[in-house]
C-alpha cells in the first residue's frame, strides 16, 4: 500500500468538491524496466532525484500545509492550484506497476473562476490568485484536456531546498515547499493530468444516495429524491443506472491505469469510504 499523506486544515467544506482535479506525478526516481529492476531517470539538469528511491529523504510538511503549484516558476508568482495530498510508491503498488515508475505522486486541483472556494477554501488571502492567474488556470485546464491521453502531457516541477551530492549528480534530501505546473518540465518522467474519474465516482456516489444534507442540491439532478416512495420498476431502473456508471467507472480506471477489474472496484471502494470518513470527520467538528 501507498503512504499517503492527505493536506489538513482548510479546504474541508462539507460537500465541496473540485470540479477542476489533478493528479500526477512530481518526483520520480526511475522507471520499472521488463526485468522488474528501476532504472533511475536523468532529468534535464543532469541529475538523479534519489531521494524520491525512498522514504524519509523528503520534507513534505511544508508542501501540505501551506503549498500551492504556480504557473511554471515564473516571477511574479501566479498561484493557480493547490496540493491536497501526496503518495509515495514504490514500485509495487498498482499504481507504480501500471504507471512504471517508483516515486511520489500528487493530487489537487486548478482554481476555477466560477468557484471562489477553489482558492478561499486553501489560501490565506493574501496569496488570493490575481485575475491573471485565474487566466492561467484556465489555460492548464484546457491544455491538459487537449494534452489528455499523449505521449507528453503537462509535467510538475517541485520547488523547495535540496541538498546534493559532491559531484552535483544526485539530489539526496529535500524540502518540498510547492510546485510549479509547466508544459517542459525539469523532469521528462513528471506528468500531472486531469482527474476525470473523479468526477465519476462522485457522480456514482450520489446515484447511490449515500451523502449528506449538503449534497442534496448536487444530487436532484441525478437520483429522484425518494427512492424508497417510488414503484418497485422505477427502483430496479435505478439500479440498472447504478449499475451502469459502475461498469462505466471500472473501465475508465482499466483504461486510465492499466489496472485489472478487481483493483479497479478496490480503488472505487477506497475512494468511497475515504469521502464518507472525511464527511463523518466535518460533521464531529
């Protein structure tokens, strides 16, 4: 299993949910070759994150509690996203073997104009994005869309304080503050994509009926509000309905990651019960 490292504090608005999420990878070590072995990867520095090889060579606290990606390292900053978790794989993951490589692998998302709470929810207000940088987020947005499924979609690029070996070759610790989003990143193995399974598995959910009072305005528009009041037809169509998103669910994720149908219903599981434990959490506070 993956260490995963979830962003606390803000950010916890009971039925909020990213409409614009990301996922990807931002330090890679190496790539898991036929013979099962881990060619460590060379970026465009000349150098080897091997600090990514395990665990404990990398501060991520930084980078979880008051982090955010910009816009490809540019001065002035624009701030156009936000982290909210990071894993560590390595190498025998389902992750790791579908994707190929050992490291850390991050999600969070893009702000979006029509949402406020993408920013307000994360950011001390001073690090509010600027009308530009919501410009720029759209711009991601729609360039990782059109990038989708390519061999080179848009990379990260972690920004923080990294101390290397004598010869400048390998990079053996770091303090990950934020990272930056680019079309050529440092690194050719780093990629961060839209999470478009995301989106499903919140829509399989609410079909489900398992949300909370928050959720009812997001949920009209795909289940009838009593299902239970409803004619034993009507329930077995709903049923037919739940069925098919799952169905639909498990092949984005087999196409997506390359993983079997049974990891794919693990992950749909897990997704699930992670949400329902984060809404028991909000509602005890």
């Amino acid at each position: 299993m993956p260490l995963v490292l979830e962003k606390g504090g803000p950010g916890t608005m009971p039925g909020w949910r990213p409409t614009r999420p990301l996922g990807g990878w931002l330090m890679v070590y190496g790539k898991i070759g036929k013979d099962g072995g881990v060619v460590p990867t060379v970026d465009r520095d000349g150098q080897i994150f091997d600090a990514a090889k395990e665990l404990g060579h990398i501060d991520w606290s930084e980078y979880l509690k008051g982090g955010y990606w910009n816009d490809t390292h540019l001065k002035p900053e624009r701030i156009v996203g936000v982290p909210t978790s990071i894993e560590f794989h390595d190498g025998t993951t389902d992750l790791s073997k579908a994707h190929g490589k050992v490291g850390f692998w991050t999600t969070g998302h893009l702000f979006d104009p029509a949402d406020p709470y993408s920013w307000e929810g994360f950011l001390p207000r001073e690090k509010w994005p600027s009308r530009h940088a919501l410009e720029r987020s759209d711009h991601f947005w729609n360039l990782g869309h059109l990038l989708k499924g390519t061999p080179r979609p848009l990379g990260l690029s972690a920004e923080g304080r990294m101390q290397t070996s004598p010869d400048k070759k390998r990079i053996l610790k770091a303090i990950v503050t934020k990272a930056a989003i680019a079309e050529v990143p440092v690194s050719p193995d780093t990629t961060v994509e839209i999470m478009e399974f995301a989106r499903k598995v919140r829509e399989f959910r609410l079909s489900k009926g398992g949300v909370h009072a928050d959720d009812i305005s997001s949920m009209k528009s795909l289940v009838p509000e009593d299902l239970e009041g409803k004619a034993a037809s009507d329930r077995d169509g709903q049923e037919d309905v739940q069925e098919k998103q799952r169905l639909e669910l498990v092949q984005l994720l087999q196409l997506r990651y390359g993983v079997s149908a049974a990891t794919a219903e693990r992950w749909i599981a897990t997704f699930l019960a992670r949400q329902q434990r984060n809404q028991e959490t909000s509602h005890v506070r």
